[in-house]
C-alpha cells in the first residue's frame, strides 16, 4: 500500500483483507461448514501424550523469577502426564484466522489441539462447525465459577464449544516518561509531538470503535456516516505520517522499546509491561472503551487428546481456578481489576460476538457497566 495515495478503500482493503475473507465464509458457504459427525478425530489419548496450545504472547502465568517457566503448564504436565507444547503464535484473529482456517475447510488437521481466540471470531468457528463440543463433566470449574454474564452468549448458548480464557479492556497505553504528560482522551494521540509514534490495532472493531468514540458517537448506534469519516480521518493522518502502523500484540515491543510512544492497547499487556517499566501507563479514555473476552476451543480433528482433557488444561482441575475455572495470569487480571473502575466499558460478545454492546458510559457517571478482570 502507498501511503501518499491512501484513500477510503485502500485503508479498508488493507484493514480488513483477512476480515473480508471470513465474512465470505461466514455467510454459510455450504463447502466450509462441518457437520457435527465429521469433528472428532481418532482418539490416539492413549499413546500420544502431547497437547498443543495456540495462544497469545503474555496470556499466561510464569514464575516471577523465570519467565521461561509457566507453573500452571507444569503442574498440569506433571498430574496427568500430558506434554504441552505451548505456542504463542496469535498475534491478530483474522490473521490467525487465514492460517488455520485452509485446513479446517477442507477437513484437515490444524495442528493444533486448543486455541484462544476473541469471542466475535469464535462466533465464525462455531457457526461453521470449526470446533467441537466440550466435556463439561471434565470441566468442573466451568460450571462452578463462571460469571453469569459470560455463561450463556447468543453465539454459543450454554457454553457448549466455548470457554473464556480471559476478559479485559482495549483502551491507550502510553510512556508516561517519553510522552512527558498524562493523555486522558482519544483526541490527544493526534498531538503534534506524537506524529509518527502513535500505533492502532488493526481490527476494524476496535480501532474504529474508538476512534468513533472520541468523536463523541454512541458506538451502539453508530450510522454510516459515522463510520465513513472515521475512514477519511484514518486516511488523512496515514498520509501525513501520524499514524505510524497498525498492528496485532506486536504493539508490544514498539511500546518497550520506545518506538511508539502511545497506542491502542489491551490491559493485561500493559500491566505485565509495567513490571520491566513502571512509565508505561494504561488508560481507559474518558470518552469510553471496550471490554472484551477471549475464549479456549478444541479445532476439528484435534490429533489425540480427547475433550475432557483437553479441556482440563484451561478448565479442569483445582489447580486451574480461575474467575472461570480458566488459567488467570495474575499479573493480567489484577491490571484489568485496577482500570476496570475508572469508566464504563461495552462488552463485546453478542449474537455474532460483535454487536451486543452495552452503552458506554462516560467517566464518573455510575458504576462501571462490568467488573473488568472477573470474566
């Protein structure tokens, strides 16, 4: 894409090429769903004792004196024998959505027995018939500890193919240090001094959300015109160079590494990034923000280790109770705890996991429409 010649449809080509890809096979092309009979693969439990995990970077709990351990990982290991082979691979939903999605279409392994990913393309898994049905009686802190709110959403009534892995707020993160003032609205990532240091995440919902947000529209209602100059701002500040890129979690090492000095960002990530930097802020803008969820699945064809162990690894014994029976990293809950009460935040799971959003509530008006950090 040529910068100087960005306009409203290269900017949404280049934002949404994966996202264009899944609507197609969301719309119900008859060759891309699975019928229930055709999920399950060979069960090989008994004699192959491996389990792979596609995640996200920073979405679990390591030893605090080496990050290269994940205690929950090893007690899991070491109760049921089961090896782990833990990839954080995710870095953009449509973008993991374009590598798995080929084999799942064609009926093939992906090589993957769990993933986590947003609950709004969890609802395109599910309604193709990407993931198959879990054994709750495995999972016996699904049904004990699971928020009322996340329990039965419209995408996956009762639960049945999903289980959230973790919940938690997208709003700004910024160098408190670098920046050299506090930033409390959407408005000021386009201050002078920040030109070509300011990053957005590159899922149309979220970046443009917010963006529509500091333009004072009620996300609930938001019109095409709305939406249509949200495109044109993008584009004019692409052109001139205040926008420096769009990313997935890669917005991680910019933000570490000083190269962008405020961004689009999820809570948990900024809170483990304060451990190594304590100048690294989050804020949930006064104009408002999101909560999201993320959810675990089991993939079509998962090589061997059936559901109620599979599941086990987020959901299943004592060890793993979480606010959903889920692994917390505790460093990511307690930061999405510490934000969750500073302004009202519109949860994202719905009838497709997109639209089912809460009104947003500005900052000091009543409590926030969530407890952020408990699922």
């Amino acid at each position: 894409m040529s910068l100087p010649q960005i306009d409203r449809r290269s900017l949404l080509r280049a934002l949404g090429t994966g996202a264009a890809l899944g609507a197609l096979a969301g719309c119900g092309v008859p060759a891309a769903y699975v019928a229930p009979g055709d999920r399950a693969g060979a069960d090989l439990s008994a004699r192959d004792k491996r389990l792979s995990w596609a995640n996200w970077p920073l979405y679990i709990d390591t030893d605090d004196s080496d990050d290269s351990r994940r205690p929950t990982l090893e007690a899991f290991e070491k109760r049921t024998g089961v090896a782990v082979d833990y990839a954080e691979e995710i870095n953009d939903n449509d973008e993991f959505f374009g590598k798995i999605s080929p084999a799942l279409m064609n009926h093939q392994q992906t090589g993957r027995d769990l993933v986590v990913i947003s609950d709004w393309m969890c609802a395109r898994f599910v309604r193709l018939g990407w993931v198959q049905e879990m054994d709750r009686a495995g999972q016996p802190n699904v049904t004990e500890y699971l928020d009322p709110q996340l329990r039965s959403p419209a995408f996956d009534p009762g639960r049945r193919y999903t289980v959230p892995w973790q919940s938690g707020i997208t709003g700004l993160a910024y160098n408190r240090r670098r920046v050299g003032r506090e930033l409390r609205r959407v408005s000021e990532l386009w201050a002078d001094d920040l030109k070509g240091r300011v990053t957005l995440l590159s899922g149309l919902d979220e970046a443009f959300a917010l963006l529509m947000q500091g333009n004072g529209v009620d996300v609930t209602r938001w019109t095409a015109d709305d939406f249509h100059l949200v495109c044109d701002q993008v584009a004019s500040r692409v052109r001139a160079g205040h926008i420096r890129r769009f990313t997935g979690n890669d917005y991680i090492k910019d933000l570490a590494s000083g190269d962008v000095l405020t961004c689009q960002a999820y809570s948990g990530d900024v809170i483990q990034l304060q451990a190594d930097d304590p100048d690294i802020r989050f804020v949930v803008p006064e104009e408002g923000a999101e909560l999201w969820s993320e959810s675990l699945m089991i993939p079509n064809l998962a090589r061997g280790v059936r559901t109620g162990v599979a599941g086990g690894a987020g959901c299943g014994g004592r060890a793993a109770r979480g606010a959903a029976g889920a692994v917390q990293c505790r460093r990511r809950r307690a930061g999405a705890e510490r934000v969750g009460g500073r302004a009202g935040v519109a949860p994202r799971h719905g009838r497709d996991g997109r639209d089912d959003r809460r009104a947003v509530r500005r900052r000091g008006e009543g409590r926030a429409a969530v407890r952020a950090g408990r699922l």
